[in-house]
C-alpha cells in the first residue's frame, strides 16, 4: 500500500501550502511549526501564564518570560480540550469522566465549587488557631509602631481572619494603637452595628476602613460610619466626601501598609506619576486634585466612576491643565463625553488613550475606543449541574470546522474548545498575537490549532 505520511518539511510545506497562506503564518515561521507539529512540542506554558480577570469569572493569557517575544519570532500550538458534535455534547459532559470538571474550570463556572471547598479549609484554619493568628498580627505592628516611636502611623492588615464582635473588641485597637488611620476588616464574621461601630469609632484618626463581605453591611449604612469617623477618606475601596490627600496618595502609591503616613505634610503629591482611581465611586473630584498639587502626574485612570457632579467640560478643563498627563484610562462613552476623538482635540498632550494611540485613534477616526458596556460573562444557578452550566457558558468559547474530501462535504460541522491556554486569549483591537485554525493532516485528520 501507498505510505502518504508526512516525513519531511519539504512533504509538509506542499501539502500545507495553500493552509499555511489562509493561516497566515509568515514563512519564517514554516519549519518552526512543523518541527512543533511532528514532535508534539506545545511549549506555551513555558513562555505563558493564565491569571484570573472579572473578579475570577474569566481568564486571560498574559507573558510570564522574563525575555520579550519579537513580532513574527515564534509559534506555539494549542491543543483541542474538547471536539464534539452538538448533538452529543450534553451526553459526552455527564459521561466522560472529568470532562464536566474541566471544562466548568476553563470556563470559570464552578466558581460556587471551589469557594465551598477553599471556606472549607479556611474553616479548618480558624479551628487551628484563627484568634493566635490575629493577635501575631496585632502584636507584629504593635512592635514595628512602638519601635518607630509613639507618633508613627498605624496599618492593620486583619482580613478574612474569622474576627467577630467581641474578638474585635477584645483587640482594643484604639489603646493599642493611637495612630491607627487604616483597618482592613475585610471578609470577617461581624455583626452588630452598635458594638461594631462604637470600638471603630473610638479610631479617630482613621483614613480608610475596609467591611467588605462582614454581616454587619446588612444592618449598617455608611452614613452610620462615616458620622462616627470624621476623617475617614476611604470606605469599602471607594471615596468619601472628605477624600483628599491621603485618598490621593493612596492611589498614587504613595501612602501604604510600609508607609501609613499620618500627617498630610508628608504625603507629596507632585511625586506622583500614576494614579489609578478606577473604581473608586467619586461622584466629585477631591478639590486637592489639581494641576499645581499633581504637577508630575502623566498616568491617569478614571474608569468606573460616575463623575455625575463634575460636567465635562469642568472635566476635560481640569485635565489640560495636567501638562505632564500623556495616558488617560476614561469610560467612553462616559464624563468626559461620548468621543474619543474630541477628547483628544482638548487634551493634546495625551498619547495613549485607553491603551490606543492617539494618531490611530485620529487616523482612524474612532470615535468610541472602548464601550461601557460590561463583558458578557455567564450565568448560572447553584441547582444546575456543572455539565449545564457548561452548555451555557460554551458559545464564548467554541470554534468550530467541517470535514470534507474529494467526494463528500460534511454538512454537520465539528465543535471544538481549546484547551487552557488558547481559550484564555482575549480580543484586543491592538493585538499582538493572531490565534488560527489550522488541519495537521500527518494522517489525514485534525490535529492541532496554532497561533502566532
């Protein structure tokens, strides 16, 4: 019998000419890739990372190599973690074994699963010694605070530590620490408003104050704790009202749990380069945000913030008067108006706008570069089942191709989900990477995508 198998790159380039093209693999890449291809080599883990995004509901690919890749200097092979036809998918999640649980994690829809097992074994930790745990941490800063001598500020880090009502109490920060302007309490077990309240307030130098995910945001409003802290500038990650330069210089890295800094005179504004204010709820700018106070400032991000008591025009003012200011992160349409292109005609200096240049941004005349519309991200409900949840979330991330041959085109196409590192490729409009399909055919069938 005839042996057709692909045995050299000379074999692999004619057989593969017309798909390398519609790939669009440049040709210096060509023996690179078959090399990949005939010995299996998918060495993409070892140049690439996976990292949560979404508050875990996505993925993304992000470089981990310490060595920068070149434009057009390699290419990597992604595997298919699932092919099927639509007809059997349902089947193939609740009877192959482990494909449910892979596939659920790829796609970050057994979020609900994993949280149960990690408070399982955070369970565990507190019924190992959660109390010594907080009172090391409390006596660790008491020391560096003692230490550094009695006016020095204060930060407590005593997040997710199972603190309830009286161990909160028991703690008596305010004695302990006179100076204390930040207390992250973050995913603790308290509960009561009045017993809470009364023991924070007794803080009253504090800056910023971190309840997130505790019961007692159930019962208590923020006007209850902002009355009882008349300094505080930051409340569960957002601005107060009385945000000024500490909320800045916060922001800006500048101020700490290394550096707390108590007085205002110690906080520089003009050092700051970068100041990241995404999501922080200001309806208003803190007056101290001023060119003359952020005179080195040249990155800025103001996404996710409602800006409702500023108009644009107040807005896009303050900002020209930022003359170091060249990259702006902004929600557009947003405050600053619905384009992008009259933004950058009133503040010159800016050369990067949301990640995009500004001469592309012209040249193209894209008037919207990014939307405020959130990313779709699945939804599913505790009662369904992981295999479900999958049939739900799939369509982000399926492709799909169809088999053919001299004679017969076959009308039922083929799905498919890449594995862990090609499905967390995300879109960009200024990408650097270009994910293709392409038909291996050593033996006449499907092997592999590439990207490059």
């Amino acid at each position: 019998p005839c042996d057709d198998r692909i045995r050299t790159f000379e074999d692999f380039a004619r057989v593969h000419q017309f798909l390398l093209i519609a790939a669009g693999v440049p040709p210096s890449l060509h023996r690179r890739l078959y090399r990949k291809l005939a010995d299996e080599v998918f060495d993409g883990g070892e140049r690439f990372s996976v990292e949560p995004c979404e508050e875990g509901r996505q993925r993304r690919l992000v470089l981990a190599s310490d060595t920068a890749l070149r434009g057009e200097s390699d290419v990597f092979l992604v595997d298919h973690a699932w092919s099927f036809r639509l007809s059997d998918a349902l089947k193939q999640l609740r009877e192959v074994p482990g494909l449910a649980e892979r596939m659920a994690a790829l796609m970050c829809v057994d979020l609900d699963r994993r949280t149960e097992v990690e408070e399982s074994d955070e369970q565990g930790s507190e019924n190992g010694g959660g109390l010594e745990h907080v009172l090391q941490v409390v006596e660790k800063e008491r020391i560096r605070v003692q230490e550094s001598g009695s006016d020095v500020a204060a930060w407590l880090e005593l997040e997710e530590l199972g603190i309830d009502d009286d161990m909160l109490v028991a703690l008596d920060l305010s004695a302990n620490f006179p100076n204390l302007v930040a207390l992250n309490l973050w995913g603790n077990k308290l509960q009561d408003p009045e017993k809470v309240m009364r023991e924070i307030g007794k803080c009253g130098r504090l800056k910023a104050l971190w309840l997130n995910e505790n019961p007692i945001l159930n019962q208590c409003t923020e006007k209850d704790v902002l009355d009882g802290l008349p300094e505080l500038e930051i409340y569960n990650s957002h601005f107060t009202r009385k945000a000024r330069e500490w909320a800045l210089g916060f922001c800006g890295d500048m101020v700490g749990a290394e550096n707390p800094c108590l007085s205002v005179g110690n906080i520089s504004l003009d050092n700051i380069v970068t100041l990241d204010l995404s999501d922080r709820c200001i309806h208003k700018l803190p007056e101290v945000f001023s060119p003359s106070k952020l005179s080195s400032l040249s990155k800025l991000n103001i996404r996710g913030n409602p800006l409702d008591e500023m108009s644009g025009d107040d807005l896009l003012k303050l900002f020209s008067g930022l003359t170091q200011l060249e990259e702006l992160e902004a929600d557009i349409p947003g405050p600053l108006g619905d384009s992008a292109i009259s933004i950058l005609e009133s503040l010159p200096s800016i050369n990067l706008l949301n990640g995009v240049n500004a001469s592309t941004i012209v040249e193209n005349a894209k008037h919207v570069v990014d939307s405020a519309l959130k990313p779709r991200i699945p939804e599913w409900s505790p009662e369904e089942s992981l295999a479900e949840r999958v049939i739900g979330a799939m369509w982000l991330y399926l492709m799909t191709y169809r088999l053919a041959d001299e004679e017969k085109f076959d009308e039922t196409p083929i799905w498919y989900v890449m594995d862990e590192l090609g499905s967390a490729m995300r879109h960009s409009d200024d990408a650097n990477f270009r994910i293709s399909p392409f038909l291996f055919m050593p033996e006449g069938k499907l092997a592999s995508a590439i990207r490059y």
